[in-house]
C-alpha cells in the first residue's frame, strides 16, 4: 500500500479556501479532511469533531506541552489552532490523502514537517477590498474581528510565495477547477 500525502491549503480568512476544500472533498474517494483543533468557540452550524476540536484553552495548552500537534498556533491573540499528529498519521498510513484548511504559518509549518509528501496552496484573494467585502457578507464576525482579519489578511498574503502554488480566488468555479486540477497531478505522481 502506498502511503497517503497531504494537500495543504490556506488562505486569509474569507478568501475561500473552505468551500475549495469541500469542493475537492467531492471528487476524491480517499481523501479525508484534516479537522484542526482550536480554543475558540463554537460557531451556528459548527459540529465538534466535524468542523474542529473545540478544546478548553488549557486542554489546548497541555497538548502543546505533550507536543501532540504537527504544527499549532495562536493565530490571533488567545485563539489557538493546531493540527494533532494522530489525525494524520492515522490516514497516511492507510494509504489515504488529507486535506488541510490551515493558516498560513500552520500550513508552511506542516509542509516543513512532511516535505514532498505534501503540497502547499495558497488561495489568494483578488484584492483586500474584495476579501472585505466577503467577510462582511457572510455576517458571522463583529466590524472589530473584520479590522482584525484584514489586517491580518495583509500580513499573510506576503507568504504566498513561500506555498507550492498560488490561486487567486477571483471567481470560485475557476479556482476550483485550478486546484483540483493540481491535486490530481499530485496525488498520480
């Protein structure tokens, strides 16, 4: 059995990479989605287990300290997200391929730890203007978290040319197409 790689994606947030994910989730049997553990709380809809891990911010302590995660991170100031070890290694094992939706530190950091075995993929909005207008549309962040993302978002983007490919998600169909068509050329490798 061959063993399973790794497809890492991200992004600023509101730039798409979620519903790319669950776009390549359709199309690939074997392809399992990485389901990061995070602090933060709980949002409408959310599911533990499905959407994140929704850890205490001192279960996600400990497992920093047991060195649990291939990679973590306070991506904003007390909110902790990280992708534990076991999650990975399970599927990888068996010859599947995992899906990573992660932040940028997070998804160079897992593609540092597994090398070839994965690819990293960064989703680029057209614009920050454009990427404000998404995060305001999709109603689930106060204007503070908006400033905070944004500003954020501007820091992030200036990792792109450190990932494997950019995307710049300018209409959704198109960029679906382009990452699907780079996973595939990865995966038949």
């Amino acid at each position: 059995m061959t063993q399973g790689k790794l497809i890492i994606l991200s992004a600023p947030s509101g730039s798409g990479k979620t519903s790319i994910v669950r776009y390549l989730m359709k199309q690939f049997d074997n392809l399992r989605f990485s389901v990061s553990a995070t602090n933060r709380p709980m949002r409408a809809g959310e599911t533990d287990g499905v959407d994140y891990h929704f850890l205490s911010t001192g279960d996600f302590k400990q497992k920093i300290q047991e060195n649990k995660f291939v990679e973590w991170e306070e991506v904003y100031n007390g909110r902790f997200y990280g992708t534990l070890i076991t999650a990975v290694d399970d599927v990888i094992s068996e010859g599947g391929h995992v899906v990573f939706d992660v932040d940028v530190v997070g998804g160079l950091n897992i593609k540092k730890a597994y090398g070839n075995q994965a690819i990293a993929i960064f989703i680029k909005p057209p614009s920050l203007e454009a990427l404000a207008d998404r995060l305001r549309k999709r109603e689930s962040d106060s204007p503070e978290d908006i400033a905070d993302r944004l500003e954020k978002a501007e820091w992030e983007m200036g990792f792109a040319g450190k990932f494997d490919h950019i995307i710049v998600n300018d209409r959704l169909q198109e960029a679906r197409d382009e990452c699907l068509h780079l996973v595939e050329n990865f995966i038949n490798q």
